[in-house]
C-alpha cells in the first residue's frame, strides 16, 4: 500500500498543481465576468428623443448641408449605474459626408456613446441630406 502512494510522487505532485492551476484560473475568469454589487447583469434600457444630428465632412469643405429630419431618437442599454451615470449629451448622432458630391442622398446615421454600454435602436436610421454645390472660387 505504501508503495502505491511513493510510485510517481513527481507526478502526483505536478498533476495537483496542474489541477489547482486550473481551477483557479477558471473561478478568476468567473468572477470577473460577474459583476459585482446589486442588479448585477441587468440589462436597462433608456431612450434620448430629438438627439440633435451632427455632420462630419472634412474641413475644406464648407458647403452648407441640409439633413431631414435634424435629430433622432435613439435607445441604448446598460447597467443601472451606468444608465444613471449617463447624461444626454454623451450620446451623439452623427452623419459622415466626407467625399461625396452635390444633390439630395441618404446617409446612415452613427451613435457615438460612452463604453460599456449597447446601441438598441436609432429611429430613423438614415436620413436625407440635401448636399449644395461645391463654392466656385
């Protein structure tokens, strides 16, 4: 019996420490996927109505540009005490027109918000743009 025990000590030992290794490995990567504290992985979702509509185009570009409609209405989730830390003006809605040409097109509407949280809906999800000629000089 007691050479049953001796026989591969050394491997006995490093499959125990393989073994702790393991677990503490896989209770570390559980932990930190679950947060902490109350309403811990609730998901809340909030709504901004008439988020003003930004337009992005390069900086030579001086035309003035028309959007239809000029703002947005746009739902993001979180966590309780992310929603509560959030206030409206960290959500934007933007519209990129960097290179495009004259006339009446439409664009996708892009949100930009605070990390940590996700994009639910926008309405609308594009919009018009009325885009002037070029200023000849």
């Amino acid at each position: 019996m007691r050479d049953w025990f001796i026989r591969d000590l050394g491997w006995k030992i490093f499959s125990l420490f393989l073994a702790v290794a393991v677990w503490m490995t896989i209770y570390k990567i559980r932990s930190e996927s679950e947060s902490v504290g109350p309403g811990a992985g609730i998901q809340e979702p909030a709504t901004f109505n008439n988020v003003p509509i930004l337009i992005v185009s390069s900086a030579a570009d001086v035309r003035d540009y028309h959007v239809n409609p000029a703002s947005v209405n746009v739902t993001i989730s979180g966590t309780p005490d992310e929603i509560a830390k959030l206030h409206a003006d960290q959500v934007r809605a933007f519209v990129d027109l960097t290179g495009i040409d004259a006339g009446k097109l439409q664009r996708r509407v892009d949100i930009s918000m605070p990390p940590g949280l996700s994009l639910i809906s926008v309405d609308p999800q594009q919009v018009d743009v009325g885009v002037p000629p070029p200023r000849k000089k």
